[in-house]
C-alpha cells in the first residue's frame, strides 16, 4: 500500500541524539506499518498499546496495526457521553478486523460523583470534564505500557501540524504512525482495506467525540470545527497533558 506524505519539508523539532530523536529520524519517512512495527519491537511484547477513539478517522490506524499484530491492546476511553453509534462502530471494527485485546476504560465513579454530580460539567468546565473522562482514565490505563500508538495527522491542523513520528510523553515513547500521511492516502487506505464509516459521518459529524461538545461540521468547515464548537477548545487534553500518572 502506497502512501502521499504530509508535508515533504517538515523536520522533526527533536534532534537525532537521544532514543525519541534517533527513532523519530529514522522514522521520518517510514509508513504506517513500519512505524508500527518498530514501536513493537523496540518496546517489546506486552509494552505497547494503541489508543483509539473509535471515531470517524479511527479505522485505518486500527487496520495497519491489525495487520503488524491483532493482539497490541486497545484502548478505548468510555466516557459515558458518547454516541450509541461509536459504541457500535466500536464492536463492528474489533470484529472485522480481529483484534483480541479491545480494553473499554470508564472514569473513576467517585471523581465524577464529587465532581460532576449533574452531568452538567462539559458546559461550565469542559477542560475540567475532560480531566476526570479522558485524561485521567487514560493515564491509569497506560501505567503498564511503556508507548503507545495513536492516529493524530499533521493534515489535521492546529497543534497536529507539526507532530513528529515519535515524541516523549512523559516517562512513555508516543508513535504518531499516521502523521506522515495526508488525507487522500488515509481516504485510499480506508478503501483498500474496506473499512466501514462511522455511522455519524453520513449525518454530517466528519469528527466526534462526546455528544454534548460534537456538532456538526458545516461545508467547507476543518474537519474538527464541530468539536467544542464556541469554547475556545481544540484538544480534549490526552495529546497536550503528559501522562505519568501511574509510572
């Protein structure tokens, strides 16, 4: 499978002299299952996870690391606002694709009962919803892996437009496999692989997340202006806060 690289020139910020670096020079120009491969075998068996939201640019990076190895554990953040359809598109891609080990991970019940009793968090605080629904539940879930995969692109914009294949996050090693490719290489790996839609995508929501903070996306729109929409907000927290908790 062939790909297109997004941005030729781009330049990874970290210098080539540490293990983040050497990694992320040697894997400037490497593809999906490459990088993949390499995070396997450089973390060994048992250390790596995949995180993946099940969302409506999920599937291709779950089928590249299917096909390196169905057992590197998923995980998926269940925060309790999502989408019944993520739910299903969830179960439908773990059944096609054959992936054995798919953790659903929930928030803590006692932080979200001191903290978001009304369930009307994601309005006043989202940054504080966030919190206590995915980063930290995300930072338990990690505290046995020693890497992770995710499937952030610099196609997407924003603080994703300069993301190198490999950076530290915290104590871990976080391989950004897809963030070579632009968006037609991910639109033709989703054909050759023939992935499934997210069933939100044919009601207009090109990005989704929880309900309450996921509108849709009007034409012409980037692809994640429904996400927060009028909250000054881009980024849930699991990519811009480190995860140690549990090193």
């Amino acid at each position: 499978m062939t790909f297109q690289r997004s941005g030729a020139d781009f330049t990874p910020a970290t210098p080539c002299t540490d293990e983040v670096g050497g990694l992320a020079c040697a894997l400037a120009d490497a593809g999906p299952e490459e990088i993949i491969a390499t995070a396997l075998r450089t973390l060994g068996p048992g250390r790596l996870c995949l995180v993946s939201s099940f969302g409506t640019e999920s599937a291709v990076l779950l089928a590249y690391a299917a096909k390196v190895d169905r057992s590197i554990p998923v995980v998926f953040l269940d925060t309790g606002f999502l989408f019944e359809e993520t739910l299903a598109y969830r179960d439908a891609l773990t059944a096609q694709l054959g992936l054995t080990d798919v953790r659903s991970i929930q928030p803590d019940a006692a932080r979200v009962a001191a903290l978001d009793a009304d369930r009307d968090l994601w309005f006043s605080d989202p940054d504080s919803c966030c919190r206590i629904r995915k980063v930290e539940p995300l930072a338990r879930a990690l505290s046995g892996f020693d890497g992770w995969l995710n499937g952030r692109k610099r196609y997407q914009g924003g603080l994703r437009a300069a993301i190198p294949v490999v950076e530290r996050d915290g104590v871990r090693l976080k391989f950004n496999p897809l963030a070579n490719l632009d968006r037609a290489s991910v639109e033709a790996a989703q054909r050759e692989f023939a992935l499934p839609d997210h069933p939100m995508l044919a009601k207009g929501f090109t990005s989704v997340g929880c309900m309450p903070c996921t509108s849709r996306a009007a034409a012409g729109e980037d692809a994640r202006a429904g996400r927060w929409r009028g909250k000054g907000k881009t980024e849930c927290g699991i990519h811009t806060l480190l995860n140690t908790v549990g090193a």
